[in-house]
C-alpha cells in the first residue's frame, strides 16, 4: 500500500523521484491523522509556494482523480494526510506479510561482506566486553544475510603479539603444566594478572617479554610450543561460550596466521615510498591527514598489529573478494581503524573506500569500567549462566509445571542478554543492571519472546484449526488491528536500514513495537469468538504476527519459546 502511495505521488508530484517521496512519507503517530502523511516543504522551493498552499493544491488534484485505495485525503497544513479504505488496506498488507520471504532482500545477491567480529585475545577469559562485538556482529552476520549477501564470519583471534612473551614470562616465573592443566584459561588469566603487577615494579620483564616474542617470530620451537598449548587452551573455552550463545563463525583466522604475510605488507609500501624509519622503528607518516603515523615493524624487527591487519585485509580481498569489510570493535579502536583503511588507500586499492569500521561503546557493571590488566574482569561465561539461573527462578514461581523449562530457561535467559546489549544504538555504554534485563513487561528480550508465547497459546487454546487463503478483511478495520497490521509492514524497511546504518538496535526496537501493538490487540479483539469469519481472520493476524516476531528476533540472534 505504501508503494501505491508512492506511485500516486510520483504520478502527481514530477519534481521529486520516487526515493525523494518514500524518505519523505510518514506514518501519523496519531491515527486521527491518516495512515500516511507527506509534508510539503521541500517543494517550496520548486514550486514557489508556502508549503501549506502547495499542500492544498496536490490534495484537491488527488480527491479529483478518484483514486480507490482512499477513504479521503485531507491537507492539515504542510501536510497531505491519506486515510486509506481499511478493507482494502488489510487485505493489501495481509497478502504482503503472509508469505515466507516477507523482509527477505535480494539486494545482496551475488555480494561478500566480511565481517570481523568478537576476535577474543588468546589466553585471556572471555569476559563481558566480548560479548558486545560478538553480538552485535553475529546479528549483523544475519541482516546481511537476510537481504541476500554471502557473508563470511571471522573470528579474527588477538593470538600474536608481545602479550605472548609476557605470557611465556610469567609461566616460566610463576606457573606450572600441572596448574595450567588443571585451571585452565583462569590459571594464565592469574599469571597474566601477576606479570603486569611485578612489571610496574621490575621494567626488565617487559624486556624479557619481547625478546620471547622475538623469538616467537623467529620460529622458535619452545616458544612456538608454549604459544600454541595456550591458544589450544584458551579455544575449548570460547567454544564453550559460542555454543551457549548460539553462534558459529567461519573462520578462526587471527593474528598468528598472518605473520608470515606481513613481509608482502612491507615491500608494497617500500614500492610506493610510504615506509620512513624513525628511531629505529618503521612507520607511515600520516601527518597530512591529521593522523599519528602507523607503525608497522617496531625497532626490535617484530610486527605490530595494524600490519596484520593490513595483511588480513590483502588476503581476505584476494580470497573473498569482498564487496565490503566490516569490523566490529571497541569505539577505543577508532584511530586504529582510520589509520590502516588510510595506508590502503595510499597503496592505491580503490577498495579502502568499502572498509568499514563499526565502534560500540563500554560495558559496565554499577558503574565500574572492566581491565584485564587488572583483573577486574566480569566473565561472560558468568553472566549468561547467572542470567539462565535468574530466569529459572522466574518460572519456577510464575509456572512451575511449564514443560522443559532448563530449555526455556535457557532461551530467555540468553535471549534476555542479547536484547539488552541491542535495544540500544551500539555507541551508546551497555550497563548490567539484572531488574531491567530480566523484566517480562518492559521493552526487553522476556517481553518480546513472551508475546511470541502468547501467540503460540491462541492456537493451543483454538486447537488444530486451517487457516484459509482468503479471509474476510472486512473484520480487520478497527484501530488495535490496524496499528498492529501497519506496524508489521515496516519490517523490510527497518531490516534495510540496519544494514545501511550497521545498527541492530532498529530491529530490536521493532520487535518491541510489534509486541506492544499485539498485546494492544490481543486485549481490544477477542479471537476464540463463535463467528468463524471473525475468529478466522484474527487468527490470521495472529499467525503473521508470530512469524515477523520469530524472524525479527532470529536477525538479532534471539530463539523463541512456544511457551513461557
């Protein structure tokens, strides 16, 4: 229907194109001001006019030519407002959101997006700052992929670097394979911990730790050894955690598999005269485009990460051919970022110009900021299962009977996490707080999925009931109805504008609008009614509303219960 209104506008309106007049098409907040509402002040310009008068003129030449989709069409101020026949409308947006690739986009066909994301540091516990990049970029993974791109998920694992040699320092010193063995990913945690202690005090052991990952780079058995049992360690872990998240990846190609790579990086800014020694160290001056130099071997002949990434990034665009590169980090990785897109495009690959960086804010705990280095660390292991534990309580006291409920349990508490990272634009700081997460009437994941169990019970209390291709859209014109059919229609919109803007938030919040126009419906439109035209069409809404939900909450990595 909006695309009608569209043509009709287009049809009446020569001076602005299609996309001009679809950006500029509202949806009324109030439904006593039309379905669709379209202000007229950009055409003052074109037209000469007051946009009230202009307005008036394009309202009287619509109502003139008849068309059929409306009610009326009424001008209140700048604004042409279109009230639209409600049978027809209801059928219209009915027979658009019942079908199975409602919000598919084939946009991306034939297209790769990369797509860097969660890329944990070896040896180090995955705590809840992970949890943010991997998040937001498996649900990203999935908005791509619902328009249509082949994406390639990569875990690009910090497993290279001198954090390793004050690794090796710190077992030699203070741990044991026995420790190791038993303790696991928490006993190099503790040791990791201790080394950056006793190095505020003794500076010689950060010496010693990158003459050990010199070593490493030299291809040092031992070191090589050591750093391979501690990543070998550290993978069982984020596995573990991937499971329980629900997410998969590609590829686990960090770090340590370019670093045989990086000579290339080297010798094509040799060629292009972009590599300057200073103090020993070797780097591109980015002074021109207000930037830091970015290093790129370090005075000691080691590599630095922004070559990696510069090595990744000629491997992934020999290998994928990506049409875009996204990386999902930290908002501190921003210079980083602008840095290395910059040396690209100095080495004159036009493709720099499809290199995106994705920052999120912090995450934060009453108020205190996390630091590995210091071990104030809140394990993400530790919350999601504290999280299923709290929501296994809840049950067990609103219904006790409810049938695999560790299951259940384990979606919403889960579920619950996912939302409350998502609900907000990425940059904004994610704090934990257990009420508002955990809460089944607020604007939360619990929510959501709980509305999408109340559908799932209309049919268990209906019992086995076919729903038919045609049903009477007379009965669909009442308010509650029809906020909650237009509402369901933005879907495709919002999926594309996620995409665009890299912001899973609008899918969330979708879901919650959804949700809250259901429950609206739910309450005003009794649907076990005895007429069976009646009966059957909101069973109708019913059935699409359950499938936008399923399908808006799957884009953010979300499962949904059939009962709560």
């Amino acid at each position: 229907m909006k695309n009608k209104i569209i043509d009709i506008l287009s049809e009446n309106i020569e001076q602005l194109d299609k996309e001009e007049i679809a950006a500029a098409l509202e949806i009324p907040k109030k439904t006593d001001m039309g379905d669709f509402a379209f202000p007229c002040f950009k055409l003052a310009k074109v037209f000469r006019k007051a946009p009230n008068m202009i307005a008036e003129e394009l309202t009287a030449q619509i109502n003139e030519k008849g068309y059929d989709i409306f009610d009326k069409v009424v001008n209140v101020g700048a604004y042409i407002n279109f009230f639209l026949a409600k049978k027809a409308f209801a059928k219209e947006i009915m027979n658009t959101v019942d079908t199975p690739d409602f919000g598919q986009g084939t946009e991306g066909e034939g297209k790769t997006v990369c797509i860097d994301y969660s890329s944990p540091n070896v040896a180090k516990n995955f705590h809840v700052g992970h949890l943010r990049t991997t998040i937001i970029g498996n649900s990203l993974y999935k908005i791509y992929s619902k328009l249509g791109y082949h994406v390639e998920r990569i875990n690009h694992l910090g497993d290279w670097g001198t954090q390793f040699g004050k690794l090796i320092v710190a077992y030699k010193k203070w741990g044991s394979k026995e420790a190791v063995e038993e303790n696991g990913i928490d006993e190099l945690m503790k040791i990791y911990v201790k080394f950056h202690q006793e190095a505020e005090k003794d500076d010689s052991l950060n010496d010693q730790a990158r003459e050990w990952f010199v070593k490493m780079e030299q291809g040092d058995e031992e070191a090589l050894s050591i750093w391979q049992w501690f990543k070998d360690i550290s993978l069982v872990e984020y596995k573990r955690i991937y499971k329980l998240l629900g997410m998969d990846f590609d590829h686990f190609t960090g770090e340590s598999f370019y670093r045989d790579k990086t000579h290339e990086v080297v010798e094509k800014l040799q060629e292009k005269d972009l590599l300057v020694e200073s103090e020993g160290a070797h780097i591109v001056p980015l002074d021109d485009y207000d930037m830091a130099p970015c290093l790129i071997m370090k005075k000691d002949g080691s590599s630095i990460y922004a070559t990696r990434d510069l090595a990744a990034l000629l491997y992934r665009k020999r290998t994928y051919n990506f049409d875009k590169c996204i990386y999902v980090t930290g908002l501190e990785q921003k210079l980083h970022f602008a840095q290395v897109f910059k040396v690209i495009e100095l080495l004159g690959y036009d493709w720099y110009q499809n290199l995106v960086h994705v920052p999120y804010g912090l995450v934060s705990m009453e108020g205190g900021k996390l630091s590995t280095r210091n071990g104030n660390v809140i394990y993400a292991e530790q919350i999601l299962h504290e999280a299923i534990e709290k929501i296994h309580e809840i049950i067990n006291e609103k219904n006790p009977d409810l049938p695999n409920k560790e299951e259940v349990s384990r979606q919403v508490g889960i579920g619950a996490i996912l939302f409350n990272d998502l609900y907000n634009q990425r940059i904004k700081d994610v704090i934990f707080n257990w009420d508002k997460i955990l809460n089944f009437d607020g604007e939360t994941g619990p929510y959501v999925q709980y509305t999408y169990a109340r559908c799932a019970s209309v049919f268990r209390k209906v019992g086995a009931v076919e729903l038919p291709a045609e049903i009477d859209y007379s009965v669909l014109t009442d308010d509650a109805t029809m906020n909650l059919l237009k509402d369901l229609t933005r879907f495709p919109e919002v999926i594309k504008e996620a995409a665009d803007k890299y912001e899973p938030f609008m899918i969330a919040r979708f879901a919650v609008s959804v949700a809250q126009h259901f429950n609206k419906f739910y309450h005003d439109c009794q649907i076990n009614v005895e007429e069976e035209n009646v009966k059957l069409a909101r069973l109708k809404v019913v059935d699409v509303t359950m499938k936008v939900i399923k399908s808006a909450l799957d884009l953010l990595g979300i499962e949904c219960p059939e009962q709560m």
